[in-house]
C-alpha cells in the first residue's frame, strides 16, 4: 500500500518548476522515498557532477577530500543535491551512526569513472553504470571506464537497475538505504530516488529488484544505483531562505562527508 503526495515546498516554486519534489510512504515493508523529477528539456536546468575538496596528493592514489553535501552544493550554487560514485577514504572503514568514521577533509578516491566540467579525475579498470552529461547536454545511463572527450560530466554507481524499460535481474537481495538516478526513454526527464533505510518499523530500505520497479513505476527507461547506506542524501535550497534542507534522514544522524556529488541548478532564478 502506498500512500503519495506531490509537495508544494518553497524551493520547488510552484507546479510549472523545472524540479518537482514528492515523497512516497509505503507499508509492507515500511519505507520512505524522495524523489525529484527534473524536466531536462527546460534551458534553465544545468546537471552537474562536483567533487568535495582538492586533491591532498596530487599524482597519488587520492583525488579529493571528503565533503559534505550541502557544503559542496553551496560552492558549487546547486538547488538540488544527491550524494554520487562509492568511495574509498584513508584509514577508515565502512561503519554509521556515532561509529562512522567518515569525517570532512579525509583524503578520499571515487570507485568509479568521475569527470566534472570536461575534467576526467577518476577512473576504472572495467566498465561501470555512469550517469553522463555530453557535450551537446544529452543526459545518458550507460556504462563507461575512462571518460570519453564529448562527455562533460560523469557520475558512476555499481548496478544497472533498469535497461530500456526492464528490471535487470539481481541476484543481491540486501536491503539498504539508497541512491538511484533514472531517464525516461526520450531523455527529457531525470528522476533522482532517496530511499531511508535501517530503521525499523519505519524505512526498511530496498533491495535492488524493489528499487527498479520503483523506477519503472516513475517512468524511468535507463536507471543505476548510486552510492547508498549512510551517504545517502537528498537536499535542496529554499526559494526564499537560500538555505538547504536534508530532506530525508540519514543513518549517521547528520550528513555523511563524501567524494563527490549530483547537482542540480537552475540559472537566472
């Protein structure tokens, strides 16, 4: 059962905005879902991937420093932002909560293919599901290992849910917090996908199977997963305030620094 409401918050300026916000609840499993849809085809939208802080090491095996989101976003003017590629950071393992050890400016590498503005910074040795911005801003899902010329930004995540219209099969059942980002087959819409999680009675998060259909049901012919669990994050900036708002509820209790971000602009607001 699932219960639906398309939200009129100030920073969504109306039902005619290039981004539409809602947020999904449903029961059986329980779980809680933000989705934005932004109309691609509206010339005041600009997609762009940014890193968190500079490269610590130069030509060593580091590429960035670890960042909040929101604090990129507001570097960057983003209106909308999502957490993007996995990543790996210095000395630090996978945990959440008061555990977590992710802290900001942590020296930090994306898994996976990472290009802001043109610039390629991150790599991979096999190719992985990207969400790419060409030259011409054609947006497309597709896989990819080192960045090609006519791609001006590239975001990677680790499965392809959905591939011309069709769940992919799965064989990784785990539940999760999660991140996902989907196009509709003429390319005219992104929809991007915060899933809460790991928290019971209330957001169990979705496996892969259960994400894809989510996405099907909103439309998407193309979709992949983004780096999940505690990066999880959705955040968007106040029409009137210029602050931002961490829509849904991260498992650290607070925003998790990462390597790199999804975000969204909207010029000559």
């Amino acid at each position: 059962m699932k219960t639906l409401a398309l939200l009129f918050l100030a920073f969504a300026c109306g039902c005619a905005a290039p981004i539409r916000f809602r947020y999904e609840t449903q029961k059986n499993p329980p779980n809680r879902l933000w989705i934005a849809e932004i109309n691609l085809a509206d010339p005041r939208v600009q997609v762009r991937v940014a890193p968190g802080g500079p490269d610590p090491d130069g030509p060593g095996p580091w590429q960035t420093t670890l960042m909040a989101p929101t604090l990129i976003a507001a570097r960057e003017n983003f209106d909308l932002v999502v957490n993007g590629d996995f990543f790996e950071a210095r000395n630090v393992r996978d945990a959440e909560g008061a555990k977590s050890g992710y802290r900001a400016n942590q020296w930090a590498s994306a898994v996976g293919p990472a290009m802001t503005d043109g610039i390629v910074w991150s790599v991979a040795a096999h190719p992985r599901p990207c969400l790419v911005v060409h030259e011409n801003s054609r947006i497309t899902i597709e896989p990819v290992a080192h960045p090609s010329a006519d791609d001006r930004q590239v975001i990677s995540g680790n499965v392809m849910l959905v591939t011309n219209g069709v769940a992919v099969p799965q064989t990784n059942h785990a539940k999760h917090p999660r991140t996902v980002a989907g196009l509709n087959a003429r390319h005219t819409k992104l929809t991007l996908v915060v899933v809460d999680g790991r928290k019971p009675g209330v957001a169990a998060g979705m496996e892969y199977s259960e994400l894809a259909t989510e996405m099907i049901h909103l439309g998407c012919d193309t979709a992949l997963n983004l780096d999940g669990g505690g990066s999880s994050l959705m955040a968007a900036r106040d029409g009137a305030s210029r602050a931002y708002r961490i829509l849904n509820q991260p498992t650290d209790g607070h925003e998790r620094p990462v390597a790199d971000v999804l975000g969204v602009t909207i010029r000559d607001r």
